[in-house]
C-alpha cells in the first residue's frame, strides 16, 4: 500500500465530465505566488475585473523563494571558472546560466551579494516570506482596484511540502478544503493555480476526497509530450513532491505546458504605453512593475529596448473564461520525475486535459479593454 491509495479512483467517464471545458460563470479559488515576479499581478487583475466570468470565492498566498536560482547561478559561475575540466552535466548548467553571468559581469555584479541581485528583497527571500509578501501583494492590488476583497485573501503554506505524510497546514488550505466540500462534480471548483502547488497538494492530503469536486489548472514546464527533457520551470522546481502530486494522486487536472504554449504571452514597452499606462491606479501600477521588474538586477538586464516580458499567469484564466482561447485536448497523466522529466513507461495512467495552443492577441484585447473600461466606469 502507497499514499496514493487513499485518494479515490474516478473513471474514465468521471475524468470526461469532470475536465469538460467550462460553460457559464465558473466558481474557483486562486492560488497565487504574487510577490515572485510580475505577472501573477497582470493575471490577478485580469481576473477581477472579468467577475462576470469568475466567481472567485477567495485568493490564496503561495510560498515562493529564487534561492534555488541563485545557488544554481552560482554553481554555474564555479564550472565556468573549470569549464574544461567540468563534466557534460556541468556544462548544460553553464550553459543555461552563460549569458546571464556574461550581463552580470558586464554591469559588475557581484553575484555573492545578495543585495546587488535583489534590491528590492523580492526575489531572494525563504519560502515563508515570500508567502507573506505575496499575501500583501494581493491585497494591494485589490486596494488599486477599488475592490474590497481582505475576507476572502488567505495565507498559505510557509515553507514547501517535505513529506506525504506531513501536509502543510494553513488557512488557506483549510478553506479549500471547506469549500471543495460544498462543490460537487456536476458544479466543480476550480482551482486556479499560478505558483508552487503547494497549498493544492497539502489539501488533497488532508481530505483526499475533495479530488471528486474540484478542478486544478496549473501552468508550469514543456508540453508532456516531450519526454526525457530536464524542465527548467518555477513553479514545478520549487516544491516537487507537490508538483509530482499533481500528476499522481489523479485530481482532475488541466495542464497549461508554460512552453511552447503560455511563453506566447509577451508583453512590450509599447504596448504598455499605449494600453495599460493611465487606466486607472491599477494600469499605472502594473506599469510600474513592468518599469520595476525585480528580475532584471538578477537577470542582469538595465534596459527595454526590444525586450518583452511574459505574462505566463494568464493563461489559466483565459481556459477558464473562453476555452476556445486555449485549445487543449485529453490525454493521460505522465509520471513527473525527481530530476523533472516526464516519464511514460506504459503504466496506465487516469486522464488529464493539456493545452496545446494559445490566442495570444485575443487575451491581451480582453485584458486591455477591461483596463480601459474600468478606468472610464
């Protein structure tokens, strides 16, 4: 007997149902690592501004922490210092950080210093933290829109999940658990997850029977098609057993593969400019964050010229307000291996729903008229 075996086995007909693409206004949670980088605050906005769709019962804080980066920029500084000796592993982590160190060095960066890599205490901070911020973060943007949501923000899990056995408790988990329990398969939950998967995993370990009445859209990694590949993605390296959980316990997932699929979502200067800037407190924040970005010191990026930010987190709401937005199609669950690669060995697995596409234009003219809308009600 496995952990696995106390979550509920659904059929193949329930997983039909279930991870239908949703009709009307849907009910969900958000599960959000808001502080981490900036676009948790463009997908946040989107989403309250588009409550005609969204019935959103409350905004959890998820943990976050880019220490792992950090300690993995620095190993990559070390091999390149012995590149010829380095072995082949090595050398795919050089490479992955090559030209980031080449920009570090460059503008003089001590990468030691913490301080010179976050100088905003953003990025580089414990889980904990960055939950509590996060927290923050969200209450602010609700304050910028005009919109009084502090009885429905809940904090999260401060630190990642360590153990099957040992889930960790919040208030955040505690009222997904309470609501899921009001859910059922015909009227799900859905829980949209935009950060570390930490708080969903925990739930679904304290009360395995809410996989029958909820729905997880999560955007993380490359499509599951392609196997054998290392994943460099956030929101799966942080908390992997949480991650891997996703994939195994059978919770009706909607898996929205960040490349090559929600990486589509680039944002410019311009575009700002024109269509975010001014539009009310919030349009200028967001604009702000974009001139702000706490990634670019670490990054080693000092201007905007030809450069465009992705606003990854969108792609959840857009499946969940117009599906047709983000084609997908049904497929089954792969394992999700510890060195983050997925693995199908011909075990049969329960389905799943993946992203296959996006309609980049669409969203943003969705987004940007909103903004404007709200500006000028």
């Amino acid at each position: 007997m496995t952990y696995l075996d106390r979550f509920p086995k659904l059929t193949v007909d329930e997983y039909d149902q279930i991870l239908r693409p949703p009709m009307g206004r849907v009910q969900c949670v958000i599960d959000t690592d808001t502080r981490n980088e900036i676009d948790d605050q463009f997908a946040l906005a989107w989403a309250l501004l588009s409550q005609n769709k969204l019935k959103i019962e409350a905004i959890y804080a998820a943990p976050y922490s880019f220490r792992n980066r950090l300690e993995e920029l620095r190993q990559a500084q070390t091999i390149r210092t012995s590149s010829e000796t380095a072995k082949h592993g090595d050398l795919d982590l050089l490479m992955r950080y090559a030209g980031q160190l080449d920009r570090l060095d460059a503008k003089g960066v001590d990468i030691q210093d913490d301080s010179q890599l976050d100088p905003q205490n953003v990025t580089m901070v414990t889980p904990d933290i960055g939950m509590e911020k996060s927290y923050e973060e969200i209450l602010l943007c609700c304050e910028k829109m005009g919109i009084d949501f502090a009885d429905k923000v809940y904090r999260g899990s401060p630190r990642y999940l360590e153990s099957f056995d040992t889930p960790v408790e919040s208030e955040a988990v505690t009222h997904l658990i309470e609501t899921a329990k009001t859910a059922s398969p015909d009227n799900p939950l859905y829980v949209v997850a935009i950060g570390a998967p930490t708080n969903i995993a925990s739930a679904i370990l304290i009360a395995p029977e809410i996989i029958k009445n909820i729905v997880v859209t999560w955007t993380a990694g490359y499509p599951t098609t392609i196997t054998g590949v290392f994943q460099e993605s956030f929101n799966m390296e942080q908390d992997m057993l949480s991650s891997q959980l996703l994939f195994d316990s059978g919770v009706p997932l909607v898996y929205l593969p960040g490349f090559h699929v929600g990486v589509q979502l680039g944002l410019s200067l311009p575009e700002m400019e024109a269509w975010v800037k001014g539009q009310g407190e919030i349009g200028d924040y967001l604009h702000w964050l974009f001139m702000n970005n706490p990634h670019y010191p670490f990054q080693g990026i000092d201007d905007y010229f030809g450069r465009t930010w992705i606003i990854w987190d969108l792609i959840n709401f857009a499946w969940l307000m117009q599906p047709n937005w983000v084609p997908s199609f049904m497929t089954t669950a792969p394992h999700l291996t510890d060195d983050r690669k997925w693995l199908r060995d011909g075990d049969p697995r329960h389905p799943m729903r993946e992203a296959l596409d996006i309609n980049r234009d669409a969203i943003f003219r969705d987004f940007f008229q909103k903004l404007a809308d709200a500006a000028t009600s």
